[in-house]
C-alpha cells in the first residue's frame, strides 16, 4: 500500500458540545463541520491543522464502538486514519495478504464522504488504524 498523509486522527469524546470549546477557545483551532455519521453510531467534529484534521467522536448509541471504547479507556485517542494514495481497497488487499486482521473486508462511506475501512488494533501494535481515500480525488 502507499500511503500519502495522516487524513485526520480521531479523538474519542463523552459530550462534543464540552469538548469543542476546548480545541477552539484555547487551542484556536475552528470546528468548521459537524456530522453524524450514523452507520458507525457516532458524531463528529472536525477541525484542520495543516495538512490533517481532528475528529471529534461523540457516541450516539451505547452499545456503539465509542461508546464501548470510552466505558473501558475512557476519553481520549481513538484511531488514527492514514490516506491512501493508491486506493482502500488496494491497502486492505495488501494488509489482508500480510497477515493483518481487517474489520472492514471492503470499504464503506464515512464522515466527509470518505471511503474508509478500519484494521483491527489487535493486528496494528495496539493502534485502530483507518484507511481512507477521497471519491472525488480520484
Ligand atoms: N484502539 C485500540 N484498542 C482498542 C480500540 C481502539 N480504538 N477499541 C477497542 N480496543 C481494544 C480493547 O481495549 C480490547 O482490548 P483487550 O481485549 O486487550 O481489553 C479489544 O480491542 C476488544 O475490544 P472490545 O471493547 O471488546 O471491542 P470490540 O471487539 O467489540 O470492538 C473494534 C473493537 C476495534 C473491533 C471496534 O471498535 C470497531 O469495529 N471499530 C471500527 C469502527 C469504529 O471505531 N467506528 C467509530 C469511528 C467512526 C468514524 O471515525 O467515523
């Protein structure tokens, strides 16, 4: 696989609404969307620094992975998603080849209108790792 950049890392949250005004009123960043992205139970909140973005995950349902990552982690970095150069579907063939465990076998829309897919932090040295590219780059 070729990856090009770090697309944005997402940040696990119990309440956006609490956490925004953090990243903004002292970080100075601006939260230029929200959205909720519902296949995967979450909400997001996006803010760019430089090249890559944040993303804010609030859980909109308790038995969603955020929610589960929080109640056993607590808040804090939940994944990191790398963009792909030479396409999802490319990188997770590749992963699956090397031996890595693939939550997601094709991918799927996310946040942004994004295809992402995820490999499993059991096969990533402890990291939920997200594959993402961007339709329209293509
Ligand atoms: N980073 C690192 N480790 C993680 C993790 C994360 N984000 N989430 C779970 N784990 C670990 C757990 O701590 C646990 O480890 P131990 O067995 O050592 O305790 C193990 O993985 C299994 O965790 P679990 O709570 O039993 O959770 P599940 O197996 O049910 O699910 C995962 C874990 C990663 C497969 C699931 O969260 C998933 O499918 N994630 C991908 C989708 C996602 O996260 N969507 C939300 C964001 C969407 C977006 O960005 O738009």
């Amino acid at each position: 696989m070729e990856l090009s950049h770090i697309e944005h890392i997402g940040i696990a949250v119990k309440n956006l609404e609490q956490a925004i005004p953090y990243y903004e009123d002292i970080l100075g960043l601006k939260c230029y969307a929200v959205e909720e992205v519902k296949d995967q139970k979450v909400k997001t909140a996006f803010f760019k620094i430089g090249m890559t973005k944040l993303e804010l995950l609030e859980s909109t349902d308790p038995e969603g992975a955020v929610a589960k990552f929080i109640e056993k982690r607590g808040e804090g970095v939940h994944h990191i998603a790398f963009a792909t150069a030479d396409g999802v579907q490319n990188a997770l063939d590749d992963a699956k080849e090397k031996g890595l465990r693939l939550i997601d076998k094709k991918p799927r829309k996310g946040a942004e209108g994004l295809n992402i897919a995820f490999l499993h932090p059991k096969s990533t040295f402890g990291v939920l790792t997200e594959l993402c590219e961007n339709p329209s780059d293509k």
